[in-house]
C-alpha cells in the first residue's frame, strides 16, 4: 500500500472514526454507512469519504461499510494492530493520572516503566506499575526496547530527558511539559498543550458573541 | 471585523504563535518576521501569513511584525483579553492535575470551582479551591456566571452532567470523559482524548517503518 503525506487532522479523526466502530461492534452493528459514521462522530459524511480514500477502497456502494473489515483496517493504519510499550517521565499529578488512564492500555498502548526523579514518589505503585528512579530510566528503556517516551516532567528538566531518552534509542514522544524541545530527524515528537483546547473553547465563544 | 469561518487547525496554530510572542516578549524582542514566528514553533513562514490573514493585515513588509502589536491581537482574537471563570467536574487524578495546572492560569483560565460526588474527596483543597459537593454546581455556576465547564468524570455520568450545566448556563465544556456527548447547538462542545495524540505517534511510526 502507497502512502501519501497524510494530513494530521485526517489522522486524528481516523483515531476517532475507529472508536466509534468499536462501539458499533459493541453493539452488534455489522454494517455502516459514511453518513451513519458521519454523524455518530460529528463530521460530515464527505469528510468520512476523504478521510478513508487515503489509504485505498473500503465499502460497498449503497451497502456502506462492513464494521469489523473497516475497524481492522484503520486498527493496522494507525499502528494499533500491536501492542506499544511506553515510559512515562515523570509521575507527578498529570503523570499520574495518565499512568491509571484506562484509554491508553484499551488501545494497545502499555506503560511498562514510570520514573521520577523525586524520591518521595518512587516506590509508589501506579495500577500495575512500581515507580522507579530516574537512574533506570536509560537501562529500561534499552532492555525493554521502548520506542515511545510521554513526558510530564517540569520544563527546565524536559530537554535533558530527551536527550537521554533518544540517545537510549526512543522513537517518539509525547511532551506535555510547556518547553519547545530539540529531537532529531528521525524522531517523532508531539507536544501536548493542554490549554490549547481551552484556547479554542474561548476562540469560539468570542466569535458567538460578535455573530 | 468581518470574521468568516476559520479553520480550527489555524486556530490552534494562533494559539502556539501567541505563547511564542509571549516568549519573545520575554526575551525583549521587538520585531520578528514570518520566518522567525515559523522557525520558532515549527511550521512554515507561508503558514503562518496565511493563518495571520484572515484576520486582516499585520505587519511591515521587509520589517517584519511588531511582537507586542500582534501579541495583543491575537490575544483578542483567541478570546483571552479577559479572563475566564471555569467549573471544574470531577476531582479524580485527571481533575486535580488540571485543577493545579499553571498553562490555564496563565492564559487567564480560573478554575473557580471544583465539585466532585465523592465524600473522600469534596473538602479537599486543589490549590486554592476546596473542592465541594456536586449537589452545588448549578448553583455556582449560576452564582459566579460561569460560562466554561470541564468534565473529569467517569463516562456514564458524563451526559446526566453535561445535561445540568447546559441548564444551568454554561456555553461551552471541555470533555475529557471518553464518552459522545450530546448538547444544544448553542453550547460550544470539545472532546479531548489524550490517547489520540498517542496515535498520531504510533500512526507515524508506523509509517516510517514502511518506507
């Protein structure tokens, strides 16, 4: 299969197409329409269209979709049809909360190592996971083979893990700390913002009230 | 100003473009070009004149644009020349980290109130904010004429929840539930899925495997 540059939002709502048909096969729902996906996710039904016309032909004309063929394919698409181990830096609040987050283990993604550098944490036991110190965080990395890094450590200390991080052999990570980052090439990097998505809340209320 | 519908992609770019103004603003830079705005946060210098476009001209051609001139539009453009009251519902770990979270405040985010339903936790102080029974958040929100709420809570009692606050007058909710909400057309409605940006990586991944 051909891959051509495929634009970010396209694979944000594919994310999001793909939640939505596990729960259509939840529910015994065999098959689907654009227009039924459409509007159980809130785009419209040529935008469903698009999306999928990237990666190819799926789905009958007049028939629609079948669930389970589409969800595999988008399933394999977006590098869920494995599982992914990951190393949480940093297991403050946010750290925390994104180590006992039920969506990430339901979506093949493991947080098999947390570290910290704080020593009143290690120790601590998040769900399955026992919080190590920083120290490990190279070793396990290597011995682990761990390609994905989320960082949620404080933004003087972000650039440093990621140098480790990389040298250690990680292929992407997810930032949550506020610092703009230095990776290479080769590696894929993601800051998450989390007042961003306030940002565009307060955006569109702005707008309401000039309209 | 004449404002037509402006792509949500570009609005979250205004919003990294601003934290970088904000960061040259610190550092006592006056002016900055295109190129600059573009090296800074990683897109290209033709993006970001596109993005500033649609809401009228700015800058000097050959100067460049001044940093606190376009600092402040685009500020009033994302809605954030004044500040913002926020309820906050559901004081789990996802809550309290972003109750405690110094982004919002910073952007003129108040989490001025937190409920929760569980007795363990109302009493609890999260910052300066104790949080309170849910029983009091029509109330509050009511009282203090909040317009933004963010939800924190398990998935089936995210609708029951929405359903109160729209009642009770909010515009707009930031959903972190992994639940398909349903509000009026006059509610502004956000989903956040925080493991959607860890498909975007393993999707990335995945892609360069194969080439």
């Amino acid at each position: 299969m051909k891959v051509y540059k495929i634009p970010e939002a396209t694979v944000m709502r594919l994310s999001v197409y793909s939640r939505f048909l596990h729960q259509l096969l939840d529910e015994g729902v065999n098959t689907a329409s654009s227009e039924a996906i459409a509007q159980g996710v809130g785009v419209s039904s040529a935008q469903v269209r698009k999306d999928l016309a990237y990666f190819g032909e799926f789905g009958t004309r007049g028939v629609g979709y079948r669930v389970d063929e589409l969800y595999g394919h988008l399933k394999s698409i977006l590098g869920l049809d494995h599982d992914w181990n990951i190393i949480l830096v940093g297991a403050g609040k946010l750290g925390s909360a994104l180590a006992l987050y039920q969506g990430f283990a339901e979506r093949g993604f493991h947080v098999s190592t947390i570290v910290d550098n704080d020593k009143k944490i290690v120790g601590n036991k998040l769900g399955m996971v026992t919080v190590e110190p920083i120290e490990v965080m190279t070793q396990r990395v290597k011995e682990k083979d761990i390609k994905v890094g989320v960082l949620t450590v404080p933004a003087s200390a972000a650039q440093n893990v990621t140098d480790l991080l990389v040298e250690a052999g990680i292929k992407a990570i997810l930032n949550f700390s506020p610092r703009v980052l230095k990776v290479p090439n080769t590696v894929i990097l993601r800051n998450v913002d989390l007042s961003v998505n306030l940002e565009v809340l307060s955006f569109n209320l702005n707008m309401n009230k000039k309209n």
